[in-house]
C-alpha cells in the first residue's frame, strides 16, 4: 500500500458568482523513501494540492476527493485531534518563505522545542539536547548558541535549515518541500537541495519536492508530476519525462530551460498566462497556449489516460505521431 493516495482531489474556492476550481481532479501516489517532484508555473495548484494534504485549505475552500489517505489514515474522516497528531510529526512541511513561516517573536531555540514537546513529550532539558542536535544536521554553526536568537537576526539560509530541523525533528514518514529554495542565492539553494538529498536518503523519507526549477526535480526526483491551472498534464519517471516528454505543456518548460538554449537565439517562451477564474477554456486548460491545439482541443476536455510509464492528460501524446499528424495537419 501506498504511503500517500491522492484520487481525484479537487479544492474549489466559491466567490459571488461562480467558484474557482484550484485544484481539478488531482491522483498521485507516494511511496516510502519516494522523491515526487511536482512541477508548474505559478497558479497551477501546486501548494495548494499540498495544503489539502495538510489540512491547511482554510474557509470558505472545500476539500473534495475520492479518496486521501497517508499512511492507513483517511484524511477525509480524520477528527481534529487526531490529525493534529498527525501532522508535524509523520508528516511535515517545509514552507516557501521562512522569514514568514518562523514567528519573529520566539526564539528558535522556543521553537524547535515547542514541537518536540508537542509531538514526542519531551521535557525542557531533553528538548533543548534535541533542538541542538537537530541545528548540528542541518549545518547550522555554534547550534548551543542559535538556540537563543531570533529569526531577524539569522541570514534566509540559516531561517530555511532552522524550518528544515523543526520539519525533521520527529522524523516524518513524508516531508513536503514547498519551494525550499526560494529567495535564496545559487550557492546556499545547492546546500539546502544537498542537505534535503542527504537527509531523504539516511532516513528513507518520502519526499515531495514543489519547484518550478526543472532542473532541481531532475537531479532529486525519481518522478514528476508537472501540473497546469490545477490539473496534472503529465506524470512519469523524471528520466522519460525529460528525455522524451509527452505533453506539449511538459516540452514547452523543458524548451525554456537555459541548458538546452543554442546560445544564439533568445530563450523560448510559452505565450500566455495560467488561466484564471474567468477566463478558463471550454475544452484542453493547456489548449489557448499550445502549438499543437485543433478545434477538438477547443471544445473537448482531455481525461488523464495511462502512456507508457506513467500518465498524460493530453489528446495527442507527443509520442502518437499519427494522432499528432491529425492533430497538426502535417503528415507523420
């Protein structure tokens, strides 16, 4: 059994007149010590997938699904008490921003030990051990020390290992890395993805990766899961998904990245914007902005179908070159 089952998991957000749909009919699983990368632009649903995880939607969001469960527990019937248990010890979160996440009125040594507290029932002095332990791991220098300071008064990669130690702190099953790299410079993002790699693998963690770098998800990921205004458009094995992507939303991100530019020409780019509440098209999400779209593109909605080793929500797989030439009008 799988360690998290995700099917069909929608979260709508109603407003006067109609209701946003941010996440539409998302299915992902998750085994132990996995690496699921999910990836998109910004608005396709990709924290948002992982808050309903959380339990972090919050009113008037509704969390639908067929089913949601991590670990045996159905997070859909779950009691309050129960998941508070739940969460932050089996299951963890490391936030986008930690300069928002950390409170600036606690220290973080207060912090660290509020959650050993609360999840394991340590007391003041085993929790202060463990805070100091916790710091040493994640490379935090003179950890004793740290204990005592304030989030304003560390740098943002020392604020991100500080979220990294209070989300490893009661050793999760599955830890969820939301950005983890965010407003950091290119040297410290390195530590922080060596320091996730490293800690994934001694504690065999099942770890789901969001990032919009495709390049992070193919170094840490063993799949991927690339969404798009809710949807997942394509889930694979990270090494067919970048050698031979399947929809045109998948090849478009892999065309834009610098690596694979001549160096010549400017970097391709995808026209257009994720679709919001009232300008979502009838038929594909994808289809205002893909160089493939017909008129069935237009009209008809694309379900998510198996392809090869794994799932693709497109009516013509990059793969089918018949259907491609179809779709195009240009013979196979």
């Amino acid at each position: 059994m799988a360690l998290l089952e995700i099917e069909n998991l929608s979260v709508e957000f109603p407003s006067k007149n109609s209701v946003m749909r941010a996440v539409d009919g998302v299915s992902l699983k998750v085994d132990t010590g996995d690496v699921l990368g999910i990836v998109g632009e910004s608005g396709s649903g990709k924290s948002v997938t992982m808050m309903a995880l959380m339990g972090l939607v919050s009113y008037p969001g509704r969390v639908k699904a067929d089913k949601l469960r991590f670990d045996g527990h159905d997070l859909l019937t779950i009691s309050p008490k129960d998941r508070s248990k739940l969460i932050g010890k089996d299951v963890a979160m490391i936030f986008q921003d930690p300069t928002t996440s950390l409170n600036p009125c606690f220290t973080v040594g207060f912090q660290l030990a509020e959650t050993l507290k609360l999840h394991l029932g340590m007391d003041n002095k085993a929790a202060k051990r463990r805070s100091i332990e916790l710091l040493e791991q994640v490379g935090i220098p003179a950890p004793e020390s740290r204990l005592k300071v304030y989030p304003h008064q560390m740098s943002g990669g020392m604020n991100q290992r500080v979220m990294i130690a209070m989300a490893i702190a009661c050793n999760p099953k599955l830890l969820i890395a939301d950005e983890p790299t965010t407003a950091l410079d290119v040297t410290i993002q390195a530590q922080i993805l060596d320091l996730l790699r490293n800690l994934q693998k001694e504690r065999d963690m099942a770890l789901v990766l969001i990032t919009h770098n495709m390049g992070v998800v193919s170094e840490m990921a063993s799949r991927i899961a690339v969404m798009y205004a809710g949807q997942v458009m394509e889930e694979r094995s990270a090494k067919t998904l970048f050698s031979e992507p399947q929809h045109p939303y998948t090849e478009a991100l892999l065309s834009a990245l610098p690596e694979r530019s001549d160096g010549l020409s400017r970097l391709a780019t995808i026209p257009g914007m994720v679709p919001g509440l009232y300008d979502r098209p009838s038929g594909c999400l994808f289809s205002p902005r893909c160089a493939y779209a017909n008129a069935h593109c237009k009209t008809d909605r694309p379900m998510l179908r198996a392809w090869e080793d794994g799932l693709v929500t497109c009516h013509y797989a990059l793969g089918d070159k018949e259907q491609q030439a179809a779709a195009t009008g240009v013979a196979a």
